[in-house]
C-alpha cells in the first residue's frame, strides 16, 4: 500500500522569531525521531504547513540543507491559514508536508560568483541557498547579497542581516523603499532594481539569483540585462497559488509547466518559454 | 475479451444477483428532471432510458467531497487517523456510458503521475465498470471526435449492446467483468456467429480530431478566440463539476472544536478565486484566461504532459451550462480556425 500523500508529519515549534511586524519564523522539529532522520531536502524546495483546523498554507523551505536538525519557514500572517499558524506557540504541534518541487543547481554554480537579490517576504527562499552557499563557502566566488523591503521594520531576518554584514567575504547592500527610512537607517533608500543598478553587479562568471513579488522581478530583470548578464545565468522562484504540491490539484500551472513538479525553481530561459501566467 | 449473448428480459434478474453480491451499485437513477449515479437496491429504480446522467461517473473514485484524514487536537498534541481502505466499498457502476468509462483514464493520469494517490486508487480499483453501448446520443455528444465512440470498450469491464429487441451482447473485456458474469453464468451463450454491432450503433459524425485540435491551441495562447468564446461565460463551474475528467480540487478544513477532517473537494479552474494569491494578485485575472485554461488544459498541457486528453466528448458540460456554452461547437471553430 502506498502511503496517504496528504497526510502530514507533525511537528512541534521549537522556536518563533518574530521578523517584522505580521513576520514569524517557525523552527520546526519532526515529533517523529526517524521521521526527521529520514527526511532530507534540497535548497529551494517548498512544502504544506498546516495549522490543523484551519488548513494548509505553502511556502519555501527557509533554512538550508546543511543545517539538518531542523525546517525552518517564515511567513506574514494574512489569511485564514496563516493566522491560524501565527496563533501557535512554542511547543505546540503543527502539520508539515513536503519537501515538493525542484531545487537550485547549486552544484553547477560552484566555482561562480553569486548575485542575490530579494525583495520583502522573498528573502526566505533565497535564504536557503545563501546560506547552502555560506556553509560551503570555499566553493564559491564572490556572494553579493541586494536586499530590499517597504521600510525597515519590514526587513526579515535581521539578525541574519546583522551577521552577513560583519562578515568580509560577503557583500551585502540593504534598502528600503523612499520613505521607508529611519532617522538612523545606514543602507539604502530606493526600489530593489534601482539599488542594484547603482550597485552595478559584474556578470563575469556570475549567477544572479531573483526572488521577489512579481513587480519586483520584472524590473530587475532589465537591470540584470543592462548589466550583462545573460538569461541562463539568471533563476527565479514562482509563487503561484498551490494547494496540493503534488500536481494533482490543478492550481498552480503556468501553461504546460507545473510550478510544484517543475518548479519553483526557474531559470530565465525557461521563463522566457513559459505562458504568461504568473 | 470474450463475447456472449444474453436474453434482454434476463439482465434484470443478473442485475438483482449483482446487487445481492457487491456491497455497492450505482446506477442512473432518476428524480424530477434530473438522472444520476445513485447507489441502487432493486434493478427496478434503474432508468434504463438515461443517455447520460447529468453529472459524470468520476464521483465514484473521487468524490466530490473526500475525507483525506481526521486530527484530533489534545493540548499541545495532535493525532492523525486515515480512513481505513474497507470503508471503501467494492462497487459496480452499472448501466454508465463509453465516454464515462473512458474518463477513468485521464483522472488516473493525474493522480499517479509521479506521486500516488492511494486514496483515488483505492477507490479505483475496487470499481468494475458496466456501460451500456449507445443505441441514440443527442446533439452535445461529440465522442468520435476525440477518439472515442458509442460502442467503444475503453475502460469497460464489461459492455452491453441492445441488438434487437431480445438479444444484447455482452462484451467481458477483463477479469472484473468475467466475475459479474461468474455470478449467474448459464444466462450467458457464447457466441454463434459474429454480430454486426456497429450496425446498432448511435451514428455520431467525426467533427474534428483531438490532435487537430491539439495543435491549433497550442500555438493559440494569444488568440482572441478565449475572450470572445468565453464573453458569455458566468465562471460557475457547472462544466467541471459535471466533466468526468475534471480532477482540480481544493484541500479544505472541517473543523469541530479541537478535532475534524482535512477534506479534498471539487474545485474547477473557471472560478475567479482559484488561481487569486492572498495578495489579491491574480495570474488569471479574466473569465477568457480561466477558459483558456480549460480548453488548453484538456487538449493541450494534458496530452502533452500525461499522454492522454481530458475530454471524452460526453457533452455533459454543454448540457449542464447555464448559458448554452457549447464545447463542440467552439471545438469546430478552433479546428476550422487560422491562429497564427
Ligand atoms: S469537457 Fe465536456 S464533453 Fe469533454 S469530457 Fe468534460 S464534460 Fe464531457
Ligand atoms: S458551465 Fe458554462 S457558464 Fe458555467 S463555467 Fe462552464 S462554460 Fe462557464
Ligand atoms: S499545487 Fe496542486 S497541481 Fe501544483
């Protein structure tokens, strides 16, 4: 007998980061020992968090593959099922299915520079891999982190950012959008494209990795381009609306193409293949 | 497959047999105006006359509401429990038609490519499928333009066609359906001589073809034919609901206090919601994109991703809509259509 594809493992939280205003962070153990022994994952893979009596909600795993005694998600409470997530607390128990969907060919870019650029709520997908990256550090070239939210208290992850900052072997530049600054806000102040403009990336032997809302991609993209980098040098997640993670469900199709079978993880050659549907 | 015949007055009596040998049979059943598989004590409540039931024979594999687990909260503990695969019953669908039998294997198709359903498999294969061969069809059945056809056996443990009016033949295309016959086999003769089936036949004229059509809407994303066939369209659903081979559903909660079900319901791509992020963001934002959806989905992404399209020109979807969307002829105008 196979097993029930939508029955999830239970969890429990073992700690929650509050990130932002409406931001937590869960980490999350497996209640089941062997289970967590078993499970593995791969940088950018998503999964299906459930709050039991509410449903379930999908997003990125945030932590990496590297670090394996736990999963990590970040999420901003807004709907039914994220507030229902956003109610628990420490110790309670909580659904998790997964890990769905491909992942970064982080092997093939060993050896490279990578460029990463996140908006908002999207750092935690790129989290996963920056941090896949900074665990195997020799490997890679140069990291270059653009990172950008509405204002500063919208910034996630700022004891990652804190971290990333004091470290020379990577080069992390923050911004907030005009307007979004504090009296004594030391990064940036304008919109992700214009900031990484500005920061003129060198493409030499370079991967940029995009993840952002939609907008956001769309305008950096251009930048990326002006900036000579080239469209098999260039991956982006997609965050279509999802319900089952396992293709059956129907929701998540961007023409043929199944975002939880064939992605999230896309280069920028495919997207450029791919129906405009996202 | 092996081929016999059958006294017409004697399938009543077979039936009644079945009925007392399967935990469950569903046949067309009718109430008011409207006809559906509904589980069946006695052969008398069978409408033999039914062309096709309003809604498809899917449900009987995937319901339209299916419990996928139940959890009971305990403090900071939760506990899932599975149904148990008994409360499954054997079922025979009695008296459905080819393009119900033919539905099976697109809706198999998705829920096995890759990972398995075991819950729609279950129920699956503890179906046997009888369909009756169609002797007339109405003007929504377009079947033998995508492949299929009133007598085809595709899918069918069994199948009956009406000859004359004593003898129907009987077709037993698996073992499933050598069983049923196993129940009360001296009513079965093996064949004599060869029977002209065809002959019996509804006669559907071929319209179009499902590859023709595959290949006019694959290069037709942009087309304006979404927006001015879909102009009418309500987004209500109807069509999917009703689609033996429609398998989008929603995952959903029944919660009662600290326990309840996670349930997997009936979902279709023409409702504005389905695809709309939490953000309010939507990446089909118009009635034209979701029916693009629809129609690529079924002859496009579907053929081309799991080898199988996703109509079987019952014509349910034409019938069921409230404002007279007619599939086939909006087929017939892709196909006779220049897209590029
Ligand atoms: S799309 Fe319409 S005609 Fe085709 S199988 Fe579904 S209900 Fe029948
Ligand atoms: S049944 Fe008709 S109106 Fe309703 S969604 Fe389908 S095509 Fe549109
Ligand atoms: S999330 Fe259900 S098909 Fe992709």
């Amino acid at each position: 007998m196979n097993e029930n594809i939508y029955l999830p493992h239970i969890m429990v939280i073992d700690k929650i980061t509050v990130e932002a205003p409406g931001v937590k962070t869960f980490r999350l153990k497996f209640q089941n020992e062997e289970e967590g022994k078993a499970f593995q994952f791969r940088a950018g893979n998503f999964a299906e968090y459930s709050a039991f009596g509410e449903g379930e909600s999908t997003f990125c795993i945030a932590s990496a593959p590297t670090r394996k005694e736990y999963v990590e998600c970040t999420f901003r409470h807004a709907g039914r099922v994220t507030s229902g997530l956003n109610r628990l607390e420490e110790g309670q128990t909580m659904g998790f299915r997964g890990p769905f969907g491909n992942s970064f060919p982080i092997e093939e870019w060993k050896g490279k520079n990578i460029l990463f650029v996140a908006g908002g709520i999207a750092l935690p997908p790129m989290r996963c891999v920056i941090d896949n990256v900074l665990d195997l550090r020799d490997q890679f070239g140069d990291v270059t982190i653009v990172y950008g939210a509405k204002s500063v208290a919208d910034l996630v992850y700022k004891e990652e950012l804190a971290e990333w900052n004091q470290r020379s072997d990577v080069k992390l530049v923050t911004t907030v959008d005009p307007g979004g600054e504090t009296p004594d806000w030391k990064g940036e102040v304008g919109f992700v494209p214009n900031v990484l403009d500005s920061v003129a990336p060198n493409s030499d032997n370079t991967v940029a990795v995009v993840c952002g809302p939609p907008i956001m991609i769309k305008f950096t993209f251009p930048v990326l381009e002006k900036h000579g980098f080239k469209d098999e040098n260039i991956y982006t997640t997609l965050e279509n609306r999802m319900k089952c993670g396992v293709g059956k469900c129907g929701r998540c199709n961007v023409g043929k193409m199944y975002v939880c079978k064939d992605g999230p993880v896309f280069s920028k050659v495919q997207l450029n293949d791919m129906a405009p549907e996202f | 497959m092996e081929k016999y015949i059958i006294k017409t007055e004697q399938i009543d009596a077979w039936l009644k047999r079945i009925i007392e040998s399967v935990p469950r049979v569903l046949a067309p059943v009718s109430s008011g105006t409207k006809t559906e598989f509904r589980r069946i004590k006695s052969p008398e409540e069978v409408n033999n006359k039914s062309l096709t039931t309003t809604v498809s024979a899917k449900a009987a594999a995937f319901p339209p509401v299916e419990t996928l687990f139940k959890y009971q909260k305990d403090g900071k503990d939760t506990t899932l429990t599975e149904d148990s695969f008994d409360k499954y019953p054997e079922t025979v669908l009695w008296h459905a038609r080819s393009c119900d039998a033919m539905g099976f294997s697109p809706l198999s198709a998705i829920f096995d490519w890759d990972y398995k359903d075991n819950i729609y498999d279950e129920r699956r294969n503890k179906l046997t499928i009888v369909t009756f061969a169609c002797n007339q069809s109405d003007e929504c059945c377009f079947c033998t333009s995508v492949g299929g056809g009133p007598g085809n056996v595709e899918g069918s443990d069994i199948q009956l066609t009406m000859l004359n009016a004593t003898d129907t033949l009987v077709e037993v295309m698996t073992e499933k359906g050598q069983k049923l016959v196993a129940l009360l086999p001296d009513i079965f003769q093996p064949l004599s001589e060869e029977v002209d089936k065809e002959a019996v036949l509804a006669k559907i004229p071929v319209q179009f073809t499902k590859e023709e059509i595959k290949e006019h809407v694959s290069n037709a994303f942009d087309s304006p034919v979404w927006k001015r066939q879909s102009a009418r369209c309500l987004g209500c659903g109807a069509c999917a609901f009703v689609c033996p081979t429609c398998a989008c559903f929603d995952i959903q909660e029944d919660a009662h206090g600290n326990h309840g079900r996670r349930l997997r319901c009936w979902d279709a791509c023409g409702f504005s919601l389905f695809t709309q992020h939490t953000s309010g963001y939507n990446p089909r934002p118009t009635q034209a994109t979701r029916w693009r959806q629809r129609i690529l989905h079924k002859f496009s992404y579907m053929p081309e991703r799991l080898g199988v399209y996703g109509c079987t020109g019952c014509g349910r979807c034409s019938r069921a809509c409230p404002v007279d969307m007619n599939l086939q002829e909006h087929l017939i105008s892709i196909a006779n259509s220049n897209h590029e």
